[in-house]
C-alpha cells in the first residue's frame, strides 16, 4: 500500500501540449477519481502513473520512490482497463494467474491467490472458461480479479464501467466501493461520469484541458466548487448561472462587488410569491421521472434554465411563477475570471 | 396459380431447379478429367510404340488393371523419391516462410520512416513470375562461377590468398583452405535451390497476410501483459502467436496446395537431376507413358488428400473455432 506524489508532472505528444503542470498528492487507502470531459487528459495521467506513458516533465512518486524510469511492472500498480483487455487464449484461471507467473511466483501460492481472488469476485465457478464465453460483467469481474491477485498498492482504472449496460453498471460501481472498503487499498479511478466521481470518491480532481480545475470531496465540490467549470460539471441537471436582467431586484441586490453571475443548483428552487422571489419565471416543458420532475422554465431575460421539484402543482405552463432558493445555496460567480466569489 | 402449384414448386424446388445447371457444370468440369486419368491409369496407353501400335490409342481392350500403379510403386525407380522430395520440400518452404514472415511481420508492424517503400518492395518477390525467379536466383544469385555465390566466394579466396603474405598473421591465413562455391545444379543440393527461391518468393506472402493480421492485434491486452511484466518474448509467445493461429494456418494450407504442384523452378534448376517431386514426375512419365504418368497423377490426388487431412487435423482446429 503506498500514496502517491505527482510534482509538476506534464506530457507532451510532440510539439501538442496535453497535460501542462499537475501537482497532486493522494493518501494511501484513498479512492481518487479523475473526472473531467472527453479529452481532458484524463487517460494520460493514468497511463503516466501505470508507466504505460512516458512523463515528459516533473516527477511521480509511489509510496516514497520516484517511479519515472521505473519498469510498468515493478510499480506496484495493476490496471482495469475500459475493454477489459483479457487474453483471449487463455482460461480465466490463467489469466489471473499470468502476472505471477511472469514474476515466478510458486505454483501453489499462484493457486491460493487466484482462488481467493476468484471467491471474493464470485467467478469461482468460471475459472476453466476463456473470455470469450463471458457475459460483459463477468469479463469485468475477472479483469478486476486479474488486477487482485497481484496485490498492488495502487489499483488504476480506466472507466472500467463505460462498457456495460445501465443496470449492470451501477451494480458494478456498487462492488467497486465494497471492493476498496474491503481491501483498503490506493484507487484510482478515471471516468467522465459525475456520478461515478459523486459516488464512489473519497476525493475527486476535476480536470480540464490538460488542468486541475479542483481537488476536493464530492461534498466540497458540489457545495463550494471553485469556479464555473466545475459548479457545472458536478450535479445533474447541471446548475443554473442568472445574469442580472435574468434576476428580480431583489436578486439584483445580491449581485455586489465583482459577483455578475448567481449559480442555482436546479435541485435547490423553492416557489415562492413574485414579490420574494430571486428569479420569476415561466414554465415552458416538464419532463416528468416519476420521483421528481424537471421543468424548463424561461427567465424574464429570456434564458432558460431548469428545475427540479417533487410538487408539480404549482408549475403551470406559461403561467408566471416567483422562485427563490435558501441563501446559503446561491453563489456568486465572476463570469470573467469564471471564478466563485465569497 | 394455385394452391397446389405452389406445394409443388414449394419453396425448395424452384431455387434447386434454378441451381442444377451450375452444378451439373462444376461436377462435369471435376468429373470428366478425373475419370479419364483413372480410366488411363488402369490401360496400356502410351504415345509412341513401334511393335506395339494398338497401345497408342486409349481403349479398353489395353486393360492392364493394376499394372500402371505396380509399375510405378516398385518398378520406376523415382516414385518413392519423388513422393519424399514432394514433402520435404513443401514442409521445409512452409517452415521457412512462416518463420521469416512472422520475423519480418512483426519487425516492420512498428512505426519508422520509410515504412510504406519497405513494404512495397518486401511484398515485390511475390509478383515475379515462377519461372522467372528461377532463371534469376540459379544464374544470377546461385552460380558457382558468375553468381552472387561464385563471386562471393572468389571474393573470400582472393582476400585470403593475398593475406598468406602479410607479416606476422600471413601464416595464420596460410593455413586456410581455398573454399569452393556450392553447386546448387548437383544431385544432392538442387533441392535446396528450390527450396531458396521459393522461401524467398512466397515469404512476402506470409508477411503481407500476417501483418494485416498484427494490425487487429489489441493494443490494450499488449499494455496488460506490460503491467503484468511479461517480457517482448512473453507477449510474442502468449498474445501475438495465438493472435496469428488462423493466419498461420491459412498460409500453410496455401502453400501445401500450391507447392505440391511446383513445377517450373525444379525444371530450370537441374530438370530433374536429383530433385524430383511428383509433378515433375508425372511430367517425364507423360511424355511417352500416359498410363503411368495417369497412375502417378492419381496416387499424387492420394497424397495431396493426406497430407491435407493432415493439415486439417493441425493447423486447421484453429481455423474452426
Ligand atoms: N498518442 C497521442 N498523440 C497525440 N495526442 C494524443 C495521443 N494520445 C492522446 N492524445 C491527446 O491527448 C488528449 C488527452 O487524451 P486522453 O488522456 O485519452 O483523454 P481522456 O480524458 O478522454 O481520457 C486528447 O486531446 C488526445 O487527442
Ligand atoms: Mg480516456
């Protein structure tokens, strides 16, 4: 088990800049995501901390070494990798019990660890079959097992769910945290799903175009996040910015010093008479999901925006309705900086 | 139309119907040919004989019933050595070609400059003509006195030659034997040429079937087998191989099919001088004998279908699955 340490770490594909200068440091036994959109650099980083890419600037620690020039293999790392990428020609069984034996490990002790492995993931029953004759989860269960049986002090995946099916894939993300609960060991976890990062992190690192936007707990980035980017990243549906011929004057009244934007999470609007309200606005289309609904509404400033409510009755479409939300909920934004004052 | 029409030219019948011309065709095209050999296999038929005439015309008062194929089993000297000269040459063409493709394959599957002319020029041998490839590796290449062999080799001699006279090593070189170049026209090495020229003509073959194949490789199973600190060899061994069964397997078969009828290359190596394979045979047979060279011909049918079966039964699982 081991921490990690990344000092200015950077990458370079020839003269194309994709990660420019990141510093981050992750705790052992703490399960990390890396969440950002597509593109971001996400991938890279991982593949840098696996040893599958080259660093090209600043150095990466595990535990207390340098691991820069240090063999993928001999990292400590294993990896779960988004198609699974088992050998195809070999049983389940040996393809967990590839990693030791390419480390010469002794057969009884490969024996031992592959079946423990197998009994955690419940494939025990599967161990003489080859891939091809696994269903998408189970093939995930023995990728994850594959990355066990080396018993790694970092465990690295790359959106490891994108490839399953809805249901499976929060029933997976289920084992995944059981799995860290259970063998208390580093994660790192790549994906572009807020909930995924919402879900299952001790701490998430927003990433975008090769940046950190922020470092921090679900909790903090969905209450305090530092700037536009990632107060629209985290939450779904995404929160609202208000500019000021949006707001009433009594919104207004809150935009003071370089605060031009007010953000609302659309989970967070309480009706109200227009009088008190920060925003009036009209409804215009409901989407309906049984637990709550999603209503569109369009601002006096024309813009539209979303929220969320369980009491539908006081949404009419096309009539004017005042909506305010608790002032600790509200944050001000600047939309130059993009950054979240106060 | 009604209903009972339809029963009849229910919906199998018409398609069958529409079918049988093609097919009496191709049964006729494998048939006929097959028949008259074994029909000629089991008669007296030869093309020229002045005290026996009736023999030059096909017919079936010349019955000779196993005569031919006794003939040629135990009487014709070269039959046994044609049969093992057939096999050592495929096998030994198969083994180099998917040894050396499979290396070539493999080096040039990575990204360097000038990737696309080294392809195209390694792919170049595979559109020379047989016979062609032939004049050029025996004359130009193989030549004991004006090939590439017989100067090379001269080159050597003269080198040493002129060596014996320098001080304090001339003695060490002294003791040196002139080297004499290889004959690739002899009784014992003919062969050998052939199997040369023929590696080195079809080895393109493997390279371009296996490289397609490498391209389909999955790079991420390649980065799992890194991380679970498996060597190149490792890889090569335990993905790559695997990965490559199939196309294994179809160059193999290819080639048996095709180099057990090698013909032109053995012709202008020795023609025939201690390198005979069943084909050639049949060849020398029908130039006077048709009856042995029909007798031959199918006991080569025979041959091809085991060593087919066999190749089947190896190579050919991976093929299924
Ligand atoms: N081999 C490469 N050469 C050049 N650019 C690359 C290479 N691999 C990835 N990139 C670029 O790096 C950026 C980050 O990629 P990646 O880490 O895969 O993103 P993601 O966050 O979606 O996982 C992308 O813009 C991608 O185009
Ligand atoms: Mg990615």
């Amino acid at each position: 088990m081991a921490g990690l340490t990344l000092r200015n770490v950077a990458k370079n594909y020839a003269d194309v800049n994709v990660i420019e200068s990141i510093d981050l440091d992750i705790k052992d036994g703490e399960f990390v995501v890396f969440v950002g959109p597509s593109g971001c650099g996400k991938s890279t980083l991982l593949r840098m901390i696996a040893g599958l890419e080259d660093i090209t600037g600043g150095t990466i620690a595990i535990g207390d070494t340098v691991v820069n020039e240090v063999a993928p293999a001999k990292r400590g790392v294993a990896m779960v990798f988004q198609t699974y990428a088992l050998y195809p020609h070999m049983t389940v069984y040996k393809n967990m019990a590839f990693g030791l034996k390419q480390a010469k490990t002794p057969k009884d002790e490969i024996d031992k660890r592959v079946r423990a492995a197998a009994e955690i993931l419940e494939i025990s029953d599967l161990l003489e079959r080859t891939p091809r004759a696994l269903s998408g989860g189970q093939r995930q269960r023995v990728a994850i097992g594959r990355a066990i049986v080396r018993e790694p002090s970092v465990f690295l995946f790359d959106e490891p769910l994108s490839n399953l099916d809805a249901a499976l894939r929060v029933q997976t993300r289920i084992e995944i945290a059981r799995l860290h609960q259970r063998l208390g060991t580093t994660m790192i976890y790549v994906t572009h799903d807020q909930v995924e990062a919402m879900t299952l992190a001790d701490k998430i690192v927003v990433l975008r175009g090769g940046n950190i936007e922020q470092v921090g707990s679900p909790i903090e980035l969905y209450e305090t996040p530092d700037n536009m980017f990632v107060a629209q990243f985290i939450g779904s549906p995404k929160m609202n910015f208000f500019k000021a011929e949006d707001l009433t004057k009594k919104g207004q009244a809150m935009l003071k010093g370089d605060v031009d934007r007010l953000g609302i999470r659309p989970e967070h609007f309480t009706t109200t008479d227009v009088k008190s309200a920060l925003v009036v606005a009209t409804p215009d289309l409901v989407e309906n999901l049984g637990e709550n609904a999603l209503v569109h509404c369009i601002t006096e400033g024309g813009m539209e925006f979303i929220v969320k409510t369980t009491d539908l009755t006081k949404f009419k479409q096309g009539k004017k309705i005042g909506l305010t939300a608790d002032k600790a909920r509200v944050l001000g934004f600047n939309s130059t900086t993009q950054k979240r004052i106060g | 139309m009604n209903a009972g029409m339809a029963t009849i030219m229910g919906n199998r019948t018409l398609p069958r119907l529409l079918q049988t011309p093609a097919v009496v065709l191709l049964l006729a095209w494998m048939l006929v040919p097959l028949s008259m050999t074994l029909f000629f296999s089991f008669i007296r038929y030869v093309l020229n004989n002045l005290r026996k005439p009736e023999w030059t015309t096909p017919s079936i008062d010349n019955w000779r019933g196993w005569g031919n194929y006794e003939y040629v089993l135990y009487k014709a000297k070269d039959f046994w050595f044609a049969v093992e000269n057939s096999l050592i040459i495929v096998g030994s063409i198969i083994v180099f070609t998917v040894v050396l493709g499979l290396a070539i394959a493999v080096l040039i599957n990575r990204t360097f400059p000038g990737r696309g002319i080294v392809r195209v020029l390694l792919i170049s041998p595979f559109f020379i003509m047989p016979a062609v490839n032939a004049v050029l590796w025996i004359n130009m290449i193989l030549d004991p006195v004006l090939g590439l062999n017989g100067l090379a080799i001269g080159g050597i001699n003269n080198m040493v030659a002129s060596l014996t006279n320098a001080p304090l090593v001339g003695w060490f070189f002294a003791l040196w034997p002139v080297i004499e170049p290889i004959s690739f026209r002899g009784t014992e090495t003919s062969a050998i040429a052939v199997i040369i020229m023929v590696t080195w003509q079809w080895t393109p073959f493997a390279v371009l079937i296996f490289m397609t194949s490498l391209q389909s490789e999955d790079q991420q199973q390649k980065e799992a087998a890194i991380l679970d600190g498996a060597s190149a060899w490792s890889q090569f061994c335990n993905l790559t191989l695997p990965h490559l069964a199939r196309p294994i397997a179809i160059v193999v078969m290819i080639q048996a099919i095709f180099h057990l009828s090698l013909y032109a290359e053995i012709e202008i190596v020795s023609r025939g001088n201690g390198n005979k394979n069943l084909p050639y045979l049949i060849g020398e047979f029908a130039s006077n004998n048709i009856g042995a060279a029909s007798a031959t011909g199918i006991l080569a049918v025979i041959l091809a279908n085991i060593v087919a079966i066999f190749l089947l039964r190896i190579v050919g699982k991976n093929l299924m699955d």
